[in-house]
C-alpha cells in the first residue's frame, strides 16, 4: 500500500491536493475535518461533540479521532493505498497511526509538509469564510487554529523527519505547479 500522510497548516492546500493524489494514484481518502463537519451536518452525537470542538478553533480530543480513523480505515477493505488529510494533528495520533498500521503490516510511506507562509494562510481562509460560510474560518477562530497548529501539529515535522519519511513541499505558486512537486515526492518513495 502506499500510505500518505499530506500535512500543513490550516489552509495549506491539503484538501485540494488529496483530490488530485486520489484522481491519479486511486487512492482511499481520509479527511478527519470532513468526516466531523459530516457528522456535524447529520446532527449525531459525534458531531454535538465536534462542533463544541472546532467552534473553538481546538482540537478533538485524540481518543475520540483515534478510534474514527481506525473505523474508517477498516472500512476501506483491500485498497491500493491511503491519503491522510488533517490526521495525524498531535504527537500521540501520530504514534497511534503508527501501532494502527503495524498491527495491519502497513507502514506511512511519506509525509508531506505544505508549506506556506502565515499571511497567506489568512488570506486563503478569510476568502474560504466569505465563499462557503465555513464556520470556523472567521478572523478570530483562524488565529486561534493557527495557535493550536503551532503549539500541538508543528512538532510533527521533527517527528517524522526522525521517521525518515518527511519531504518538504513548497505550498506557494501555482496548483498544477505544487502538485507536480508532490507527485516527485511520492514517486521517489
Ligand atoms: P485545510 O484547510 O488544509 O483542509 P483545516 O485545518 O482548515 O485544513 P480541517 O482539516 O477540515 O481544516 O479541520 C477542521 C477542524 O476539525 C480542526 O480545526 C479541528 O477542530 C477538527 N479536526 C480535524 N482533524 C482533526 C484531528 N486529526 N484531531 C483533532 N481535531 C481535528
Ligand atoms: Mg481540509
């Protein structure tokens, strides 16, 4: 399987670019923040939960995304592979996707870290707010992601860069631009 881990900060691009990664490679697609806000839309109990969460601009607390991304995971059956989209966010997801795989012979084949700078991450996600009245991306609640992304998923990248798996992707320039910087990335594995 080829495991893929697309990292970055909130409005990086990682949803963007798994769509393509999916297209071409015909891989399973986790999206942790797509999965909640479906939840959140279904009205469940989960989703109650999350949105206490992500209005906040905090986290879910890992147990709770451990045990939906290992549900998810298994749903897939035989696949050709998978992309991780807003998963693992902590050091402790990452050590629980780590056993997850292992106890399936699976490993995470390459992390890639989409790197943009703060002030476009802003623009991006202020823009998003207007266009799909994404709740949680207003002014406020955006400083408050970034905060948690620098404080608890930041330290990731030493975290993987000592997993051997980590590449480094400039997530500035164009999407064709970008994506064909990431298919470099994962055909190099
Ligand atoms: P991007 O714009 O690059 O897709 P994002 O940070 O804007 O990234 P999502 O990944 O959709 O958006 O996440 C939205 C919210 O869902 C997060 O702010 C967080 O509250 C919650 N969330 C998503 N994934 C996780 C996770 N792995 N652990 C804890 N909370 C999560
Ligand atoms: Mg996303």
């Amino acid at each position: 399987m080829l495991n893929v881990v697309i990292f970055g900060a909130p409005g990086s691009g990682k949803g963007t670019q798994s769509e393509r990664i999916v297209a071409k490679y015909g891989l399973n697609h986790i999206s942790t923040g797509d999965v909640l806000r479906a939840e959140i839309k279904n009205g469940t109990e989960l989703g109650k939960t999350a949105k206490g969460y992500i209005d906040q601009g905090q986290l879910i607390p890992d147990e709770l995304m451990i045990d939906i991304l290992a549900s998810v995971f298994d749903s897939f059956g035989e696949s050709k592979g998978v992309i991780f989209d807003g998963f693992p966010r902590t050091i402790a997801q990452a050590e629980a996707l780590k056993k997850m795989l292992s106890e399936r012979g699976q490993e995470v084949s390459v992390m890639l870290d989409l790197d943009v700078p703060e002030d476009e991450l802003m623009t991006r996600l202020i823009k998003r707010g207007q266009d799909s009245g994404r709740a949680d991306d207003n002014e406020e609640t955006i400083k408050k992601r970034l905060q948690v992304y620098h404080s608890q998923t930041a330290p990731l990248i030493d975290w993987y860069k000592n997993e051997k798996k980590y590449r480094h992707i400039k997530g500035l320039g164009t999407m064709e631009g970008i994506f064909a910087d990431i298919c470099d990335a994962i055909e190099s594995v």
